[in-house]
C-alpha cells in the first residue's frame, strides 16, 4: 500500500511540471513568478489577437511555445542542426521572428484591445513600452523554461511538427516572407552552422601590444 501511494504521488508530482500544450500556452509549468506572470499576460495578448484577426500568417506558431514562431526555412533547420551551439543560435532566431511578427500585431490591434493588454500588463500605452514589455517577457519565459533538460529536444520535435500544419493567420506582415525582411540572411543562416571564430588576440591589439614592446626600454 505505501509503494503505491509512493508511485501515485510520483505520478503526480511528474504530471504538474506540464500543463496542456496549446500554441497559447506553455508545455511547462514556469518555476519563477515573472515567468508566470508573463506567460498570463502573453495568453491574454495572443487571445486579443486571435479575436481581432490581425495574426501574421507568414509564420507558424511552435506548440507548446506561445513565444516562439517561424517560416518554412527557419523551422525546416530543425532537422539539420546538431549542435549545442546551432541549437541555442537557432532558438533565439524563432525568439526574434515571433517578436517581429508581435510588433507588427500589436499596432494591428485595435486601440481598445491594446489598451486592454496594456492595463492587464500594468504598463503605459505606448508603442516603445509595450514593445519593450513583450521583448522582456520572451526572455523570461524562454530564459525560466531552458532549466528544464529536455527542452530543446521539445522545441526541436515541436518544429518538426509544425512543419506538418497548416498556416494560419490573416494579415501579410513582412515584405520577404523567405527572410523576414532580413532577419534570415545568408550571414546569419552561415552563422548557425560556421560561427566566426575570433582570435583572443585580434590585429588592433597586437598592434598596440607591440607598440608598447617597441616603448619599452632596452636593456
């Protein structure tokens, strides 16, 4: 009787890390209160934007990852990155496009609807607070979220299979859809895979360290 009640509560304390995965709504349970706090106000802005239509439909929510977006070519690099590196350098990209796409939304909204976000957020209404409000609260989120182990594995097969669902959305937000308006340039795709590796003791500073060789008294 005690190794079964000792299993259930196992079960249950495994089962209250997760909560019901939605594209509004996180695949974790957050561990600290501004995680939690954003991801309430990130659900009641994705729900004034669903009501009022003005989603960009150029890219493509990840399930489970409300804070997290990307087009064909970005989430299509799921399957080819193998690295600790890649992985984290890919992620803040779908970080970024969903942040793009969420600026252009949130001057879509209705002034109505977002003084209604920006009361529940508890913030002044204007363009650069309100964006500089989400830009934080996608950090957090993703910031409290990245202790859990698995959870690139999770964005990784949450990518996979976004490949398989349709777009949706109304609204046409970026003028190159293929780069999000520059956002996935050939720099930073290269970037990905071959970062750029700096010398510790780059030409500037060798000149100047020589410099003060040449100064330094002979003996």
């Amino acid at each position: 009787m005690r190794r079964q009640l000792i299993f259930i509560l196992s079960l249950v304390i495994v089962f209250s890390n997760f909560v019901f995965a939605s594209d509004t709504s996180s695949i974790f349970y957050y561990g600290h209160t501004k995680g939690k706090i954003c991801a309430e106000k990130w659900s009641v802005l994705e729900k004034l934007i669903i009501t009022n239509n003005v989603r960009c439909k150029e890219l493509k929510i990840l399930k489970g990852f409300p804070y997290l977006r990307g087009n064909i070519k970005l989430l299509t690099l799921a399957e080819k990155i193998n690295t600790k590196y890649s992985k984290h350098k890919w992620l803040e990209l779908l970080r970024r496009a969903d942040l793009q796409a969420r600026y252009i939304e949130l001057d879509l909204l209705p002034k109505s609807a977002r003084e209604k976000f920006c009361k529940e957020a508890g913030i002044n209404c204007f363009t650069g607070r309100v964006r500089a409000y989400v830009a934080r609260c996608s950090a957090i989120m993703m910031g409290d979220e990245k202790r859990n182990h698995d959870y690139l594995d999770m964005v990784l097969k949450s990518a996979l299979d976004a490949l398989k669902e349709p777009f949706y959305g109304q609204l046409s937000c970026f003028n190159n859809p293929e780069t999000l308006d520059g956002l996935l340039n050939d720099d930073t795709l290269v970037e990905i895979f071959n970062p750029t590796r700096t010398s510790a003791n780059p030409k500037y500073l060798n000149k100047r360290i020589q410099s003060i060789k040449n100064m330094a008294p002979k003996y």
